[in-house]
C-alpha cells in the first residue's frame, strides 16, 4: 500500500475532488493511478494519524458534496470500506460517518459493504453505533439500527429501547457477546446513557433496577449533568424531583 504524505501534490489533489465533491477530477485522477485508491495519506502533528481515501470522504465535519457518489467510485477503483485508521485508534470509514452524523456517507459505505459491526471506536474500542451513540449522533445511530446493527445493553438504553433493555436485565434475553446478566455497574451506565439520549422512560425503568443516579460517568459528568447538557428538559426535571445532583 502506497503511503503519501499530506503535503504530496497527488495527496492534496485526490483530497481536494474528495471533499469537494468533483467526482470527475477523481475518476480521473484514479484512473491514471491505478494504485490511488487503496492508497494512504499520512498527518503529523496534530491529529496524526495514517487514513485511507474513504476517511478522506468521511472525516469531520463529514456531510461532503456528493459524498455517496465520491464513495461508490472510490470503492469501484479498488479502495476498501473497512480500511483502518493507523494511529490513535484503529476506527473504519463507517465509525468517522457515524461520528459525524452524516446518513448519507454512512449509507453508501453500507452498500458498498462496509462492516456495521466493525470494532475499533474510540468509545472503548466498539462498533461505529458505539461512537454515533457517544457522541449523540442520532440520526446515524438509528440509520445504523435500521441497517440491522447489534445493540449493547448502553446501546439500548441509550436510544430508548425499552424492550430490550429490559430483557437484557431480566435475563430474558442475553448480551450478543456472550457476557451475563449485567450487574449494578451494567445497569448504571446504561442509565448514564438513558439521560443522555433523554430516554425518560427508560431511565425510570433503570433507576428501579437498582442504578446509582449521582454516579460520575464520561467526561466527568453526572446523569443530570449529561442530560442537562443534552437537552433533555424532561429527564433533567425528573432527576432533580429526586434529588439528584450535579457534579461539584
């Protein structure tokens, strides 16, 4: 695989028709390159990192001009949806589009065949709905469930899978993993992610279950906290009625 630094003129000009959109300029570009599109781009400094092209086409802030289009010819010259990321993280295309929000990135790397279930999330090395679910990314997150993505128990919560959730804390159901019945952990960082997603009823049912409602969680905010900062007017004014807290 060719590695080409960031300031290469073949790297700025493939990166220019990616994001741009011009999908003239970049069939003609892989066409006279035959080696292009399964080629990498390298970064120093800050966000270091290796990419391949279809990163290119999905990196923040994502939503590119006719990024489908730049996606399906890209693929059809030879690059491949599940390249990883080298560098901090080992992230596909399909998690940068789900972290961006951008449905119609994700859509095409889907048809392209792109792997839903593909590890490497920055979130503690999961799937790209892991990332879309984090970052509070819905529309990507309930286009990946469309797609037929697997739901953890924080998944599930999160989205306001009410079901599920309490099928897999029931028991009645199992964790596609192979892990057990969640414990009290389990079911407080998933009502962490309830008051995140502004799930209401879900986070009442989890509080029943047992959950830690002051519990500090990812970036060092508390359920109120997170929801608070997601606008989650109804969830943050239930919390409150019960006490509970902000972080100090």
């Amino acid at each position: 695989m060719a590695v080409l630094d960031v300031r290469d003129p073949v790297a700025v000009a493939v990166t220019e028709a990616i994001r741009g959109g011009d999908v003239a300029a970049l069939r003609a570009l892989l066409a006279a390159r035959p080696w292009l599109a399964s080629a990498a781009i390298r970064q120093d400094g800050e966000a270091a990192g290796t990419r391949s092209l279809l990163h290119i086409a999905t990196d923040w802030p994502g939503h590119f001009p006719r990024s489908p289009e730049v996606i399906a010819a890209l693929v059809a010259a030879g690059a491949d949806p599940d390249a990883r990321f080298v560098g901090a993280h080992t992230e596909t295309p399909l998690h940068w589009a789900a972290s961006n929000d951008d449905v119609a990135a994700l859509d095409a790397l889907v048809a392209a065949g792109a792997d839903i279930e593909a590890d490497g999330a920055v979130v503690a090395g999961g799937t790209p709905l892991a990332d879309a679910r984090a970052f509070g990314q819905w529309r990507a997150a309930r286009r990946l469930l469309e797609h037929g993505a697997r739901t953890t128990l924080q998944d599930a919560a999160t989205l306001g899978l009410l079901d599920r959730v309490e099928g897999l804390v029931e028991g009645r159901v199992a964790e596609e993993d192979g892990s057990g019945r969640p414990d009290r952990d389990d079911i407080t960082s998933a009502f962490w992610g309830a008051c995140h997603g502004g799930q209401l009823a879900t986070a009442q049912y989890l509080l029943r279950q047992g959950a830690d409602p002051d519990r500090v969680g990812y970036d060092d905010r508390t359920p109120l906290d997170i929801a608070v900062a997601a606008g989650a007017d109804d969830v943050a004014a239930w919390l409150r009625g019960r006490g509970a807290r902000t972080r100090p």
